[in-house]
C-alpha cells in the first residue's frame, strides 16, 4: 500500500510516499507552481514527475500553489486529472493554503511565504484570499518580493542616487555591470530574484538602516492583510509556512508585527498532515 503525497510550490515540488504509516521515501523536483512556472508547464511538470514512478498508487494528494482563479483552478485540475486516473484511483487536487490551513485547524488563518506569497482564511464555508496574486504586482513579504527591493536599491547605490551605499557590501556585485548583467538575464525568473531576500536578511541581521526599513514596511502590509483574514475567519492566532520562515530574522519582524495587532503566530505543522487529510487517511 502507498500513497504519493505532492507539495508543488513555487521553489521545489516536494514528493513523498506513504505507506499508510509513515513516509517511506522523499524527493525533491523543478518548482510546478501555476502561477510561476504557467498551466501548461505545471500540468506537464507534475505528470511527468507521477508517470516516472511507473506505478499505480492507492492515492494522490496534491498541494497545488497558484491556483487561485477559480476558472484557471477547473482548467488545470480538469487536465491532471484526466492525465493521472491511470495512476491512481484517487487523485486529490487542493490549494495549498487551504493543505496548510489543513494541517492545522479546520478553520482560521495561515500565511505562506517562499518565492511568492499569500495570506489565507477558510470560516468553515467561504475562502478568503489576501495578497498573493503573483509576483508581478502581488505577493507582499515574499522571497521575490525582498530579493527585489535589494536588488533595487543595491542599483540606487552603484548610481550614486543613495548616499548610504551599505548594502553593496552585502552582494556578489562588485560593479553596476555585474549587476546589470544579473538583472537582465533574470528579469523574469522569480526563482532568482528570490535568492537574494537572503543578502536582505543578512543585512537587516547586521542592523542595516536600509534593510530594516525595507522589511518593516513590507511587514507592516503583511500583518495589516493578516489582520483582516483574522478578523474575517474570528480568530486571533496564524499559522506560518514556507521557506521565508526558515530564517529567524524574518520571523522575528513578522511576529513582533503581529503581536502589536494582538495575534499570535504559530509555525505551521507539515504539510503532509493536511495532504493526508485530502485522503481520509
């Protein structure tokens, strides 16, 4: 007996098999994330990740980030689950906020924060969805998000338009052409920009005026966006995922925001426990 057990987020898509025990074996594959990586990819990423175990299971659970319009959300799942039948009787497609909300309660507030962001609610009945909306223009607070504003400022440096050049100190650039070449070749690759939220993280570590700046304000929306799902879902308490929150200097900014807001934050349990759930397991 085993059931494949699928995070697909906009970093990595992580894999597991459950024995109907414990899991067994885990593996690591390309981001599937529809709206980082696009529909099509995603459902193509994520059928050849299942058909290369060449195997029917006795389940598939699928965490699935960036599907949020409901219109995109029946288009993709209609797709998967015609190309995964074969392998699987029971195949399961859910938002991945609401796998986190899962794996916690079976109502209030999560917040994810990796490459993209989201803060979420679920009342019992209505699904209430805050930030997010992809890189472009949304996901507040995430990787993207803070790799973006370092990069942005550490420009403001190498043109003489910030007279405090701290954070250049804190980069692989050592000249504007090299941070040119970066820009132009990844202007379009979320993964990329992400990577340097952590050069941001760093800095703020280090008590840099500049980054400080950039992750109180940026907090500041976050915990505002939190405080309404909160309030809309009665509940005082937010659970946390993603890989953002692996880092102690970004979960010390978000907590303390909260706190002032009367919430209190908790880390999220694996999200194996909600893909479980989706199985009745």
């Amino acid at each position: 007996m085993e059931y494949l057990l699928i995070d697909a987020g906009g970093t990595s898509t992580k894999v597991f098999v459950y024995d109907g025990e414990k899991v067994v074996r885990q593996y690591k594959y390309e981001p599937a994330s529809v709206d980082k990586v696009g529909p099509y990819k995603s459902v193509l990423r994520l059928s050849s990740i299942i058909s290369s175990f060449n195997k029917k299971f006795n389940g598939i659970a699928i965490s699935l980030a960036g599907i949020d319009s409901e219109v995109m959300a029946k288009e993709v799942k209609s797709q998967l689950y015609q190309l995964l039948s074969k392998y699987a009787d029971k195949v399961i497609i859910e938002h991945d906020a609401h796998v986190v909300l899962m794996s916690n309660v079976n109502k209030g507030c999560i917040t994810i924060a990796g490459t993209g962001s989201i803060v979420y609610g679920f009342d019992g009945s209505k699904r209430i969805i805050k930030g997010d909306r992809g890189w472009l223009v949304g996901d507040i607070c995430s990787g993207f998000w803070l790799g973006r504003e370092f990069l942005h400022e550490l420009l403001k440096e190498f043109q003489g338009l910030s007279n405090d050049r701290s954070l250049i100190q804190f980069s692989n650039f050592k000249t504007e052409e090299d941070l040119v070449r970066f820009l132009y070749k990844n202007s379009c690759n979320p993964a990329k920009i992400a990577q340097y939220s952590v050069n941001l993280l760093n800095a703020a570590k280090r008590n840099s005026t500049k980054a400080v700046r950039i992750l109180n304000s940026c907090m500041s929306e976050f915990s505002t966006l939190v405080q309404i799902v909160c309030k809309a879902v009665n509940s005082n308490v937010v659970y946390y995922f993603g890989g953002m929150y692996e880092s102690p200097v970004y979960v010390s900014f978000f907590s303390r925001e909260l706190e002032k807001k009367g919430i209190k934050s908790v880390k999220s349990k694996s999200v194996i426990n909600g893909l479980l759930r989706l199985l009745e397991l």
